[in-house]
C-alpha cells in the first residue's frame, strides 16, 4: 500500500522567525520547542521518516503536527496580512494540545457552594451542640441535609480552602452577617 506523501509547509519569514524562536526558548515548554521544530525542518523539506530519526519521536507525532500546522497555512497568511500581532498567538494555539476531557467532577458546583454557604449558619440557630464549625462537622452537616451522599472532611476542607477561608473564619463571617441581620 502506497505511503501518503507528507503535507508541504511553506512558512513566511515572520513564520519562520516565530518558530525559531519558540524551538530556542527556555521559557516556552518542551512541546512547543518540539512541535516548532519538526515544522521548521519540515519546511527545510525534510520527509516524515528524517525527522522520525533525527529527533527521535514517533512517525505519528511528526504527522500529527505537521499536518495541523499545513490544513492552519491559508488562515495563518490571512491573520500576517490582516492582524499581525495576532500570528504569535494564532501559531501557539495551532501547536498546543486539544482540550482534554477529564475526569467528571464528583461533586457538582450548587453541591460545593452549598457546603461553602453552611458555616455562614451559626450551629446554635440549627440547634446543634456546638459553638464553632470544623471540616469534619460541616461533613456531617452536608450528608445530613442532603447536599451529597458522601464527602471526606478533606474534600469540605478543599472547597473551603478554594474559597480562602478557613471553617473558623467563615463561622465568624456568619455571626457578623447575622448581627447586621437583626
């Protein structure tokens, strides 16, 4: 079966200048300076197979970027001629990787800012046996009242954090709300 020959990269100078300097950079991460790389030798017209042996990486990759980068050319030369302040940017975006999915989150956002809004009660008014708020309380809390069926005091500690208060600050937010309350 006959091998698809690789997609031509023409690069501009200001293209080819861009690139250079992401494949010299210390700054920029090493798949950025990687992918510059292999269109830059590509538009040396080195083939796929070259710059598998010579960078040392998998066919796979080399065709991956080379031809995001070739099916990207008209618009690239369109955004240099229009807007080329945009071009750095537009070339970034074409040799950063795809947005991944991810886990799924455990727990949903109504959940967690339920769990953050529970130490602004102050425990007496819901007539519990204690003066202040702690992770491990406002876990119980949360399972009692529904909002999940299960979550660590770690997890309610992580959600409280996020926000940037601790469960001692936020049950003195709430005595203050609630004296302005009445």
């Amino acid at each position: 079966m006959p091998r698809m020959s690789a997609s031509a990269i023409k690069l501009s100078p200001k293209q080819e200048e861009i690139l250079r300097e992401y494949s010299k950079s210390r700054t920029k991460g090493e798949n950025l300076k990687s992918r510059s790389e292999i269109i830059l030798q590509s538009n040396e017209g080195k083939s796929n197979n070259a710059l598998e042996k010579s960078m040392g990486i998998t066919g796979k990759k080399v065709t991956r970027w080379r031809n995001r980068y070739s099916e990207q050319q008209e618009e690239l030369k369109r955004i240099e001629s229009e807007s080329p302040h945009k071009l750095r940017g537009k070339i970034e975006e074409i040799l950063s990787d795809e947005q991944r999915a991810g886990v799924t989150p455990k727990f949903r956002a109504e959940q967690a800012a339920a769990i953050i809004a529970l130490p602004l009660e102050d425990p007496a008014s819901l007539e519990l046996p204690f003066s202040h708020w702690s992770p491990g309380l406002l876990r119980i809390e949360a399972i009692k009242l529904g909002i999940v069926n299960e979550i660590s005091a770690r997890q309610v500690g992580r959600f409280l954090k996020r926000q940037r208060f601790t469960a001692e600050q936020m049950s003195k937010l709430a005595e203050s709300q609630h004296r302005k309350l009445r």
